[in-house]
C-alpha cells in the first residue's frame, strides 16, 4: 500500500495489512482460463430458463431458500434446520469461523489449503494455525490432532485439499475425529466433492449423525456450474448452523441463485455427466504429465496441482505466453484448472517443456 493509500481514519491494524482477495486471472478471447476451477461448459437450457423466470427483481427472496433447505434435506435425511445455505460455500465458512472464534481463540488447518483460510480467520480476531502438507501434499491428521489445545475453537479439513487435490480417506477422517475433543467444532470443507472418484474419500455427509461436532460444506459452483450466481450448503446438527445463521448477512443467497440450484438438481444427470468427463479428463492430464517427467500428485478435484516451487513465476509467464491462464501461488506451485478439450494439447506441451528446464532433484521432476 502506497503512502498515499493509507486510510485515514483508524481500522484495525490486522485488517488493513491483510491482501484483497485475489481472483483467478481473467482470460481475453483467445486464451483458456484455467485459474478459477470453474466449470467449463455452459450452463443447461434449463437452469437458464429457471433463472430467467425469476425476474421479481423488486422482491426480496427467500432469506432462508427454504424450498432448496427441504430439497437438500430430503437427499440427506435430514431436517430443514439441518441444512443451511448461504452465498458460496465460503461465506458459509465465515459464518461459523465468527460463531465460533474471536480475539484470543485459535482456528486449525493444513498449508497449503483454501487460500480464503487465513482472511476469514484475521477478520474474526482469532488467529490461525497451521499445520504444514505432508511431503504427497496431503493433509497430516496425526500433527494436526497434535497442534489442538484449549483455545483452539474451529479445525478445517478440506477434502479434497484446494489447491492440490489430495484427498482425506474416510479411515484418516474417522481416526481424527476420536481425537479431537467433542466440544471443537470441525468444519469438513468438500467444495470439490463430485469430482471424486476414489472410494477411500471420506464423504462427510455419512458422518452426519455420527459426529455432533461436524459440519459438512458444498457448493454448487463447481460440479454444477453455478459459479456465478454463488450457492453453498452446510449440513450440520441445527444449534452449531443456528449460530452461523446469526453471523450471516440478510438477503445475500438470491432467488435467481436458488432457482438455479432446484433446477441443477433436477437436471442432476446430465451435470454428472459432464462431471464424470471432467475427471476422466484430469485423470487423463495428471497420468501424461507424470509420464513426461512431473512430479503432479493425484487429484480427485478439478485441477492439478504442479509443485515447482521457485520455477512458479517463470512457469507462470510461460503458460500465459501459451495462451493458458493459471493460478500461481508463490512460492509453493500451479494450480492448473482441467478446461475445455481444446486447452489440453498446449497444457501437456508446456509440461512436457518445463520438465527439461527443472534442474536434476528438483521437488517437481520425477526421479528415473
């Protein structure tokens, strides 16, 4: 911040010191944006048409979107009060952080991780602790069970780990849990839930009734293709999403973002068709980039993680000169999003390309 940026009237230091919130790099026409892990293709026919029939933009909607509370209920078995939604997952996560955490308090998880983690937690008061990715870029439970003390309030857990795509087993997640105290409230971040393929992966909404400690996120940004109109969903027992409800702004989850979420549903088929040739894809990508000499761990997310360390802004540079928008995130790697087929050819290219440029025992170059 400039000088002549500083504010001028008193904020709070933290606040002030903290970075914008960076948005995936926009793409020109030419280019593919692989930097936001949005869905690529287009939205369906119908969930446009619900969208489009909500056109009271002079009412206010639903502040509850009860009718998507007793659709997501029904799924899961569970009681309307059990389901909350809000304006993306995120927001879900600032909701519970602010229920639970504030000056003096502590707030858990893995690094590197959802880079929204630290932000929401500075703006509670609390303060963030972190514990560091295993060496496959996982999620180390065991040291995390071992970081939790008395002023610890919130633990995250993302499954799969935005931004490298390793997931938490359900073996690994239920191991953790008999550790953690009953009291802590653990939040199981699965924004990339539909894209899992491996049977391992802990599905947070089986362990709903287990654990009255637990609350399950999702969204409909990503499988569903909704990213711009900005519905998450928790499930959790009704006291600890009460709370949240409490800290959430009015209003904030549209009717235009509801409908678009029923009409998702319904066309829920089809969206996991297109789900399935993500991943197939992925899979696809990940398997010739570990052929071509990269060290990519597997993914059960919609992108790729490529761990390159101090090559990530030279990399960077390189893909955007391709014609790919990526998303670096200095100084650990890439987060290369899976896009449209067209991108593919130039994505595995450049791969194959900086291989030859990393030096022998780099962390990113596969040995033999």
């Amino acid at each position: 911040m400039s000088p002549s940026d500083q504010p001028s009237v008193r904020l709070r230091p933290e606040i002030v010191a903290l970075p914008a919130y960076r948005q995936g790099k926009a793409a020109n026409a030419s280019a593919f944006k692989l930097s936001s892990n949005e869905n690529p293709f287009d939205p369906l026919p119908g969930v446009v048409d619900a969208v489009n029939a909500v056109s009271a933009f002079n009412r206010y909607p639903d502040a509850s979107a009860l009718a998507l509370r007793e659709r997501l209920a029904a799924r899961y078995g569970l009681t309307t009060d059990e389901v909350h939604i809000g304006a993306g997952s995120v927001a879900l996560l600032s909701q519970l952080i602010l229920a639970a955490a504030g000056p003096g308090d502590e707030v858990l998880y893995s690094w590197r991780s959802f880079e929204a983690y630290p932000s929401l937690v500075t703006v509670s008061g609390a303060t963030s602790v972190t514990a560091p990715n295993r060496a496959d870029h996982g999620h180390d439970l065991p040291a995390m069970a071992a970081l939790i003390t008395p002023r610890t309030r919130v633990v995250i857990v993302c499954s799969p780990n935005n931004p490298t795509g390793v997931i938490v087993t359900a073996d690994e997640f239920t191991a953790f849990m008999e550790q953690v105290p009953a009291d802590l409230l653990v939040i199981l971040d699965e924004a990339y839930a539909e894209f899992v393929t491996d049977p391992k992966a802990v599905d947070g909404t089986t362990l709903l009734g287990r654990y009255p400690n637990l609350v399950v996120l999702r969204t409909f940004s990503k499988a569903y293709g909704l990213a711009g109109l900005r519905v998450g969903y928790g499930l959790g027992p009704v006291g600890i999403l009460d709370a949240a409800r409490a800290t959430a702004i009015p209003l904030s989850v549209t009717g235009q973002g509801s409908a678009a979420a029923l009409a998702s549903l319904d066309a829920e088929p089809e969206l996991l068709e297109r789900v399935g040739v993500i991943a197939e894809r992925r899979d696809g990508i990940r398997a010739a980039l570990v052929a071509a000499g990269l060290n990519v761990p597997p993914s059960q997310a919609n992108f790729v993680w490529l761990p390159l360390g101090a090559a990530t802004a030279a990399t960077t540079d390189r893909f955007t000169d391709a014609g790919l928008v990526v998303r670096p995130f200095h100084p650990e790697g890439i987060r290369v999003s899976i896009g449209e087929e067209e991108s593919v050819a130039t994505l595995l290219r450049i791969g194959a390309e900086i291989v030859q440029d990393l030096p022998t025992g780099h962390a990113a170059r596969r040995l033999g």
